[in-house]
C-alpha cells in the first residue's frame, strides 16, 4: 500500500460514520495535519477492542497509513476522556460540526488543537448559563485562528473605543460599527473583548446573533443541524 506512517499523533475524533459491513470512515481533528478522514477496518465486528475507544470526546493517540486522501488505522491509544452530560454533551456536537464545517482538510492548526482541548475542559464542568461565554469565547477564537478575526473594542470606521452605552451593528469584511439602529450595545462588545462572563442575558442573546453573524460566510451556506437541535435543548432547560 502507498503511503508513510504516522505515528501516535494526538487526535480527537469529531464524527464517525458506518462503512461497508463493519468498518467505520472518522473525521478527526489532529494535532499536526489538521481535519483528516481514517478508515477504521473491522472494528465494527463483535469480536473487536478498538470500536469502544474510537469515540468523541477522548483524546486518543492514533497511528495510521498516511494516504493521500482517506487513511488507513493501523492502531490507537486512549489518552483520557473529557466527560460531557446533558447540555454540554450537545454543546460539544455543536463545537464538533462548527470546526469540520469551518476548517479546510489537511490545514494544521496546533494551536486550535489545543483550543479545542480547552474548550472540552470548559464544557465539562460549566452548567447553565455560563457555557453560553464559553461558546462565544470558542467561536471567536476559531475565527482568529482561522484568520478572521474581528476587533470587537474599536469602531471600524472612525477608529474610536467602543462605548458601553452606545448601540453597534456588525459590518460584514469591515467590523463593529456605531449604529442608532445597531442590535449589539457596546457593554456586550466590551466583555467579548474582554474574554469576560455574559451574564446578562441580553447580553447572551445579542452575542449568539452578532457571533452567527461572524460566522455565517465561513459555513459554506449550509446551516448547522446541531445548533438547532441546542436551541431546543436549551429552550427546555
């Protein structure tokens, strides 16, 4: 078979997908290449150890034949798991979409990676309304290192601090701009910026629109199933 070895690279898997009869096709973040698809052959037979480990959510060490498009898992190691129930756990599928709809295959980002991680840490031991920061927090950060980041703190146009009584709209290729008419008030703008809590919940409500917003032209037109299904979850709670 063609193709080098790549050996217990750091990976997470996003989603996993039945094969033929008992295999499975994995798309995983990986620390050093980025969005990569693997075929796992036969771990979906009864007889197989590997199908309980290839899950989302587990940091695993995965080696594999390095073929040009569709890998090939020769072996894997579990590293440790980040427990995620109830809201988290879909908060967690929506993270997992946002990035394999957001990122280029092949495209290696360490430091998303590692973004990533946190941001599992995070969702395992928040409740309630604090994930909605922490969600925010992660998409802006996706969209830094993606290289699209938005100054959240300056007016686009004159260049002035953003002023927390004042109201802003968002400009798409340009930024925060004032705005009478605007939906985001410059306090909500200010916390983002400042990596602060949402606890307001308007707050909450104008961040999630202005961060879609932001995100929408990187989504390749499509929208996302898990965020309608976390509006509901969270619509309930």
């Amino acid at each position: 078979m063609d193709g080098a070895h790549v050996y217990l690279q750091p990976a997470y898997i996003l989603q996993h997908k039945p094969y033929r009869e008992t295999s499975l096709i994995l798309d995983v973040l990986s620390r050093d290449h980025g969005l990569i698809s693997i075929m796992a052959k036969g771990v979906r037979q009864s007889k197989s150890k590997t199908a309980g480990v290839l899950l989302p959510f587990s940091l695993l060490k995965l080696s594999y034949l390095d073929r040009q498009d569709l890998k090939l898992l020769v072996d894997v190691e579990f590293q440790t798991r980040h427990e995620l129930t109830k809201m988290s756990l879909y908060c967690g599928f929506y993270v997992n979409e946002l990035i394999q709809r957001f990122l280029h295959k092949h495209d290696p980002s360490p430091e998303l990676f590692k973004r990533y991680q946190r941001v599992l840490v995070e969702l395992a031991m928040l409740t309630g309304s604090e994930v909605e920061s922490c969600l925010r927090s992660f998409e802006l950060d996706l969209l830094e290192q993606a290289g699209y980041a938005v100054v959240l703190d300056r007016d686009a146009k004159t260049g002035l601090p953003v002023e927390a009584d004042l109201l802003y709209s968002y400009m798409l290729d340009e930024g925060m701009v004032e705005d009478a008419t605007g939906h985001v008030e410059g306090s909500t703008l200010l916390a983002l910026a400042q990596g602060h809590a949402l606890t307001v919940t308007a707050q909450q409500q104008q961040a999630k629109h202005l961060l879609r917003l932001m995100l929408a032209p990187h989504l390749r037109g499509k929208p996302l199933k898990s965020r309608a299904v976390l509006a509901r979850v969270m619509h309930y709670l």
